[in-house]
C-alpha cells in the first residue's frame, strides 16, 4: 500500500538495482535517475545524470529520484533539467578540453544555473553537487578546487556579508581521466530553510589559508513542501572549526564526520523545534571514499555506526581537501516529535 500524499515525501529518493534506461521509460514520477561511473557527457535523456565516480560496493545501483508530477523536461542552452511539481532537477556538463580552465569552467556552470534558476517557477536552489576532475591538483591557490570556488564565487550573485539563505552542496574530485566539471541541483517552488553546524565555522567564514574565495553553501537545508520536511545534508568531513582533524586517520575521520552530521541534525532540530531528521529507511546516503584500500574499514565504521535501516551507498572520490579521506552526505526524513519545553 502506498502511503498517502500526506505522509508521501516530497523527494522519494532511493537507490535501486537495475539499468538506468529502466526507471526511464513509461515512467511519469521520475525526476533523475543518476547512473555511477559514467562520464557525464554520455547522458540520453535531460533526466539522466551520468556521474563519473566509481561505485566501490555491491551491487551496483542506480539512484533514483520521484516527486509528484507531471514533469517536464528541457534544455536551456547547456543545462538540461527535469520540473515536477514543486521540485526542479537540473545538470550542466561542461567539457574542460574547450574551457579556459578550472575557474572559468566554474563561472560558467554557476551563471548558467543562476539564469535558469531566475527564470524558473522552482528558483531556490537547495542543494548543488559539484564533481570536479583531478579536484586537488595544481599547487597552492592553483589548486582546482580553489580555482572551482573562486569561479562559483566570481559567478554568484551574493554577499555574504548580508547573507542570502544558501544552498546545501558537496564538491567531490572525479577520476582525473574525466573531461566534463559536472553540477547538478535540486531546486524548489519555495526556499529552504539553512542549518549551520556549531561545531564548524560556516565554509563562507572560512580564513584565507584555504583559499582566496571561501566555498559558498550551507552545512544543510530543510525542504519544507506539503507532507513531511526533509533534510539536505551537505558533504560533511572530519573538519572541526576550519581545521581537519585526524590526519592520515580514516576510521577517526569517518567518526568525526559522523558526529558532525548528527550534530548538523540536532541543530536542525532547535530551529524547527516540533521535527527532527532521523536516518532512516525513507533517506539515503553517500559516503565518498578517496583511497580504494579504505572501503572495508570504513564500511566496517559505518556498519557499526549508523542503523541498518538507511540505504546508502559507497562512491570513490577525492576529497577538496588534500588531507580529507572521506565524506558523508545525504538526504534524510524528518519525523514530528514534541516540541523540546523552553
Ligand atoms: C568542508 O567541510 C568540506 O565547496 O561546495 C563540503 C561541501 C566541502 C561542499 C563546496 C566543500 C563544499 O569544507 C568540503
């Protein structure tokens, strides 16, 4: 039986078993459908996101988004994108053997999403996923992902000394044989609200030592539309204020970026005060994994950590940080509970 549309999340994410053309074809609730290992040039359909990292664990699985339709599909120039409802999907592969570089690749991904976005019925951005080729390459602020944030930065229209709500993001490295920066986003009819973790400085307030321009997202966003909330977690790693803890330690590091989350979670929980997030069945997450070697510890962590309910799924990536060996992210459920007394 399905649940009613009151108790329906508004994003049903999962992962599922099965090819991606699948959960394509004579389908009308289908928003994405994100396919592991696969150059995000090789896309066939405006709802179908090739994502180049590497699934580490089995089996392999394709991860599926629905939301209440009809939905819509287009291109606007080099951004296709998927309109449910209430809910907007939408992607840019930009090939970087034609770019002027890393920063400028940026540029042009972020203006292009931020014109759609301006234009569209759905113009809050609550999350972006941003996959960057050889992410830690290039020395100092020469560095890929600096030159990424700095063209994000060049791109969009905010200050963040007067601060706008935020979207939620991970920036994770693709193998470095990828040629396309790829960004994907979900967008909504209405804003999310923005979570900032206590226990981290906000990455806009990050000191110059990393970087010339700060990264621009929130630690996570709460999406509320009719039925229950849900919460966009951010890529979340063992960095505590502004610094990586745990160097060279990648079991300490998973549980650092752990506790973060679950304090991103207890955060969120204050400002709506009568909801929580929980990670469970109706969520998913993604734990990215730089070195191939460190799957079975840190699968072994995350077993042991984290209840079994939840689906998730393990992804080889590079981390923007030369010393970051993992991150989590995720998109969970928020269930009503009594409001906490004053
Ligand atoms: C960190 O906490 C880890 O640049 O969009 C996480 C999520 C990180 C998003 C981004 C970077 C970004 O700083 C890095």
């Amino acid at each position: 039986m399905s649940p009613s549309p009151r108790h329906r999340m508004p994003l049903r994410a999962s992962y599922e078993e099965g090819a991606a053309q699948r959960w394509l074809n004579g389908r009308d609730d289908v928003l994405a459908v994100f396919e592991f290992g696969r150059s995000p040039l090789a896309l066939t359909d405006p709802r179908h996101v090739p994502v180049a990292l590497l699934q580490l664990d089995t089996p392999p699985r394709v991860e599926v988004w629905r939301c209440d339709g009809p939905i819509k599909c287009g291109t606007w120039d080099r951004l296709r994108f998927a309109q449910g409802a209430q809910l907007t999907m939408g992607h840019v592969a930009l090939d970087l053997r034609t770019a002027d570089g890393m920063r400028e690749a940026s540029r042009q991904a972020y203006d292009l999403l931020q014109s759609w976005l301006q234009q569209s019925p759905h113009p809050w951005p609550l999350k972006i996923w941003n996959y960057i080729p050889a992410i830690n390459q290039g020395a100092g602020d020469e560095e890929r992902y600096r030159q990424f944030c700095l063209g994000r930065a060049d791109a969009v229209l905010i200050d963040p000394g007067d601060l706008p709500p935020l979207p939620a993001a991970t920036a994770i490295g693709s193998p470095s044989n990828e040629n396309a920066l790829q960004v994907y986003f979900l967008a909504s009819a209405l804003p999310g609200l923005d979570v900032e973790n206590p226990r981290q400085v906000s990455a806009w307030r990050y000191p110059r030592q990393y970087g010339p321009r700060s990264p621009l997202f929130s630690r996570g966003t709460i999406l509320t539309l009719d039925g229950p909330r849900q919460f966009l977690i951010s890529g979340t790693a063992s960095v505590v204020g502004h610094e990586t803890h745990h160097e060279h330690q990648v079991a300490d590091q998973l549980r650092e970026s752990l506790r973060n989350v679950r304090r991103l979670l207890d955060e969120g929980h204050r400002l709506m005060g009568d909801a929580r997030a929980h990670l469970g069945r109706d969520g998913l997450l993604k734990v990215y994994i730089r070195n191939p070697d460190d799957f079975e510890p840190i699968r072994q962590s995350i077993e042991a950590e984290i209840p079994a309910g939840i689906p998730r799924i393990y992804l080889q990536g590079d981390i923007c940080r030369e010393n970051l060996l993992t991150e989590i992210d995720g998109i969970v459920a928020c269930e009503r509970v009594t409001a906490a007394s004053p």
